[in-house]
C-alpha cells in the first residue's frame, strides 16, 4: 500500500550509463561531474524524477554523492550506509568512499589537474556545497562549471515525470497557529535582520507556513514549490498550479500571491536589480538562486531559514496532536508485536511479510481512530538476522530473508497521520537470544535510559547529549556509527532541523523539540540492536536542592521494549525502575485500544523486570 518492495530498475546496465555519461561529459568539455542525491528543492527524500544518483550507481540510500572523472568515479555515503552500498553498486565502477571523513570536495582536491573543468547542476548543489568544490578547484588551477542543463538527464531516456500531487490545507485546529500568524512573526524576524526579502527553498519550511501538506516526494507530505517571504509585502508562493484546486487557491490567495515556478527566478534577478537586501541560508539555497541575486546585483545577506527553529518548536496543539498520535500508533505496534510474538519463529514469515503486516496494523487503527494512516513515515527497516547490521537496510524482493528461530528482528518503522508523525524502531528475539546479544542489548538500553532521563542546563547542545548514549557500550569497547537523534516534524518531514542528538550536533535542544533517542548496536553478519522512541525536550524547571533550572525530555513513543533481550544484572535500581515505569505507562495508556490476545500480549510483556 505505502511501500515498494521492488529492487531498483536496471534495465539498462549501470556500467553502460556510465559510458553514456562520460561520453556526454566529453562533448560538453568536462573532465567530470559531481552528482549529489538532491533535487531542486534540497529534500532529503526526493521523487522518481530527481533520483540521478540511485539511476546513475544503482545506490538507492537517501544521503550521498558521486563525482565521476574521465578515468574513475566515487560514490560516497556514511555510516549508515557502508554495508548497503557495497551491495548496490559495482565498486568496478564505482569506489564507495566515506561521505563525513573523505567527502566528495576533498576527494576532488587530489585528483585534479590544471586546466580542468568539473561540472555541477546549480539547481542540485546549496550555495556552501559549490562554495567548497569551487575553492578546490581554484587551488588547483581548475574550474567548477554551472551548468544550465544537467548531464545525467541527456542520457536518462526513461526519466519519470515530475510529481503533481494536490496541495491540501493542514487546518488550524491541528497546526495550532494560523498561516497569517506565522507570516507575521517571520516577517517580524525579516524586520529585525534588517533584510527586505527572504527565500524559502525547502518544502518542509513552506509546508509549515502556508499550513499546507501534499504527496509530492515520498512519506514526507510536502509539496515541491519556492516561496519568497517579503518584509513589507505579501508572500509569494511558486507552484505548479496543476497542484491546486479551485478552493485551495482562494484559501491561499487571501495571505499571499500565487505564481508558477517558472516564474522565481525572474522575480529574484528583480530583486537583485532594485539592490533589495535578501536573506539565504547558505546551507539549504540551491547555488542557482544565490547566483541570480547577485549576478543582478541584489545584496545577499547570509543567514539560517527564518522558519527552521520556530518550526522546530512545536505549540501545545502539535505537541497533543503528535502524543494522540503516538497513542494510536502504540496501540497498532503492540498488535504487531503480540502478533510477531505467536508467528515469528514459525520459519513462514519474512521480513517483507512482516512489515506489510505492520502497515496494516497501523491502517486498521488509523482508521478505528477516525485519522487514516496517510503515508508510512519512511520505508520500513525490516532486518532479520545479519541484515539488521545494515543500519539503513532496505529490504526488496531479492534480499528477502525469513525470520529464523535464535536471530534477533530489527524493525524501524514510523507513520504520519494528519497530527503527527510516528517513528519507532523495536529489536526482538526471534526464539532464544544468546548471552552475547543480551549484553548488547542490554548496553544500548542503558543508553537510551540515560539520555531519557537526562537533566540538562539551557544551551547544552546535542553532541554533549550523545555522549550518555554511547557511554555504557563504550565502556565495552563498542559504538555505532550512526547519529543518536534527529528532529521529528509535526505531520511533516521525520528528519528535520536544525538539532540533532550526535557527535557533530553543535545545536542546543530547546522547550518544544520532538527528537528520536535511537542508539544501536551492529555487528556485521550477525545482528543488529536499536532502540527508539521520541522525545520531547521539556521546558525548564526545578531540581530539589539545585539553583539552576534545567531542561529534561518525555518520551511519547509508547510500545513494549523486548524484556527476553534484557540482562537485569546489567541495569542499576534506577535503569530498572525507568524500565518498569515505562512499561507500566505504557499498559495503562494502551490497555483500552486493545482487547483479547493482544491485551494478554501488552499486560505480559510491560511486567516488572522481577515479576
């Protein structure tokens, strides 16, 4: 219904498209090519029409690049994806390279001769990427060179055709606060930074202002437009008007003006030549926007999208909205799980049947719930035995493995609902778990205690937050090689900025924030562990005998942690009495939702680690 467990297309080698492209690069004068997974409007999922990198390498992982020279090419990811990129692509073609400790631009910088040409797609690249590859390239006497037509789209015959799906309303009573309202204050932001304009390139960000939602990239309901924010007049909006029925068009056309796409970049060389001051953030502006101001001579004034932290910061009617939501989804977890409890060792299901039944769960309680499931939240990690190693395993009908007796199942899921989106990952020992995966099961659990339970001063960021969770498998000598958290939207992307709970997190949480707390443990060939749920950062208060107020988190993720996994020696008095807490809030907040087996399941599974 939601997923497509297909293997990616190859009806044409991916060794020949290779060719195809070197000979295209050739003609057009170049020496190479820098292909970035990325679309127009800097998503981190991106529609059919946008996915050059999964066409040209066959990688189909939602992070990475590739820079493709006259004699060698290089695909790069990271820590996610090392395992699932060496299965995906051939390294005869392609050299898997690290994405964070080698990337791309650095690459580049030892392989380049004077004289040299390396092209880009302006649209593709954020200002700060082609900032970096032109600094490489000028110190090797080389050039980087925007190109007004992408390579890879001359040879991609088959492209499909770009998304139209119909803007819908996110009404008030679940946004919280009207679209005029947020005009207001972003404009007030404008105000304050002294800048008459400001460009809005990332759809999450537009989604949020508008109250808009669609369908235009996968799980995410977003739509693909532009949107100009301008201090003293009325926004403007850039969509394919194909997108908008009549009634949605007079909804918005009351708070801003309505344009085609077409028309953006026209209107900013406008900008440019009335010397308008312009805000962009460097970090999510395609190249192409930048270089349109300023070749017309606007004024860039470079700064973070105004929307991103207020977005971040979720009102009490999201903050309700997302817990009902989690509430619904618990309850359709728990369903699953009791389910996999009675049929997962019976050597018939696999890790597609799996998650295909964990859709429906979630679509019968949707629609119990009188709020359909719309989308699941990303493609569902379903990892049985060593392909749960694969942090971001994504199973198709090649690699299906069933779920064996003495394996652990890693399952890493999430729904969005009209108010609120749901991301969930639960390990479970599919029969007996050996002493060794206890151990780490139990060290990952310690972790996710730790971070759960953390009291923190106001402008603690989030790399100083990873440490708790990575402390109790450190001192084991393990660790993982993913981040601990990201931002959850709120019916909107299950990745968002600007905070992240990891070693490069250089932001501090604030009141507001929906964040995941998910570390994880792998071991190639073998298994994969990870808990997750969601968390929200809690405004500052008190501690008994302190003098300072500190933040703190709730979890809102509400669905039995396997208690077979847990080694209780392992845990202090106060690791077990979260556990126990947990569990018992969440037996006493799902127990209505659920009946027969299932409520046997949930009332079993949430005992007390002693009982």
């Amino acid at each position: 219904m939601f997923q497509n467990f297909d293997a990616p297309s190859r009806a044409h080698p991916i060794h020949d498209r290779l060719v195809a492209l070197r000979a295209q690069l050739a003609r057009a004068g170049l020496q190479g090519l820098v292909i970035p997974h990325a679309d127009e409007y800097q998503g981190e999922y991106i529609p059919a029409a946008s996915e050059r990198l999964a066409w040209l390498t066959g990688f189909t992982g939602s992070a990475g690049a590739a820079v493709v020279l006259v004699g060698e090419a290089a695909v790069f990811v990271d820590g996610r994806y090392t395992l699932q990129v060496r299965d995906q692509v051939d390294v005869d073609d392609f050299t898997p390279e690290d994405l964070i400790g080698h990337p791309p631009h650095q690459w580049l910088k030892g392989k380049l001769s004077k004289g040299d040409r390396i092209g880009y797609d302006p649209r593709l690249l954020t200002l700060a990427e082609a900032r970096r590859f032109e600094a490489v390239c000028q110190g090797a006497g080389a050039t980087f060179v925007a190109l007004d037509e992408n390579p890879v789209d001359a040879i991609w015959t088959d492209r499909p055709l770009p998304p139209l799906s119909q803007v819908m309303p996110q009404p008030d009573e679940l946004a919280g606060e009207t679209a005029d309202s947020k005009i207001r204050r972003m404009q007030e932001v404008l105000a304050d930074k002294d800048v008459d304009a400001a460009i809005l390139a990332q759809s999450d960000s537009i989604a949020w202002t508008f109250n808009i939602r669609g369908a235009d990239v996968p799980h995410n309901p977003v739509v693909l437009s532009y949107a100009l924010l301008r201090r003293d007049e009325r926004p403007i909006l850039y969509v394919d008007g194909r997108k908008l029925s009549n009634a949605v068009r007079d909804q918005l056309s009351e708070r801003a003006d309505i344009k085609e796409e077409r028309a953006f970049l026209t209107d900013l060389a406008q900008l440019g030549t009335e010397s308008r001051r312009v805000l962009v953030d460097p970090q999510s502006t395609p190249a192409l926007f930048a270089k349109t101001l300023t070749d017309a001579k606007g004024v860039l004034v470079e700064g973070a999208d105004p929307v991103v932290l207020p977005k971040a910061r979720k009102n009490a009617v999201e903050l309700e909205g997302t817990r009902r939501a989690h509430r619904r989804d618990g309850a359709a977890m728990t369903r699953f799980l009791a389910w996999l409890d009675q049929n997962g060792a019976n050597g018939r299901e696999t890790e597609i049947s799996v998650a295909r039944k964990l859709e429906r769960f979630r679509a019968e309680a949707g629609a119990a719930d009188d709020m359909p499931l719309l989308e699941i939240s990303f493609d569902t990690i379903s990892g049985a035995g060593p392909d749960g190693a694969i942090v971001h395993y994504r199973v198709n009908e090649s690699t299906d493995r069933p779920l064996e007796s003495g394996t652990l199942y890693l399952v890493d899921s999430g729904a969005q609902y009209r108010d609120g989106t749901t991301d969930i990952t639960r390990t479970i020992a599919i029969g007996t778990p050996t002493a060794e995966m206890r151990d780490r099961f139990t060290r990952v659990l310690k972790g996710h205690i730790a971070l759960a339970t953390a009291r923190f001063p106001q402008g603690t960021t989030g790399a100083q937050l990873d440490t708790l969770a990575r402390h109790a498998l450190w001192q084991a000598g393990l660790d993982y090689d993913h981040g601990t958290g990201h931002g959850v939207g709120a019916f909107l992307s299950v990745h968002e900025g600007p905070v992240r709970i990891s070693k490069a997190g250089h932001l501090p949480p604030e009141p507001g924030m929906i964040l995941s707390n998910e570390p994880g443990y792998y071991k190639t060939g073998a298994y994969g562990i990870r808990i997750e749920n969601l968390i929200v950062v809690t405004p500052p208060a008190p501690i008994a005998g302190g003098d300072r107020d500190m933040l703190g988190f709730e979890t809102i993720t509400l669905a039995p942690i396997d208690r077979n996994l847990v080694e209780p020696a392992l845990l202090s008095p106060a690791e077990r009495a979260w556990l126990d807490g947990y569990h018992a809030r969440v037996r006493e907040t799902l127990a209505p939702s659920l009946d027969g087996d299932d409520l046997a399941f949930l009332i079993a599974s949430t005992q007390p680690l002693d009982a």
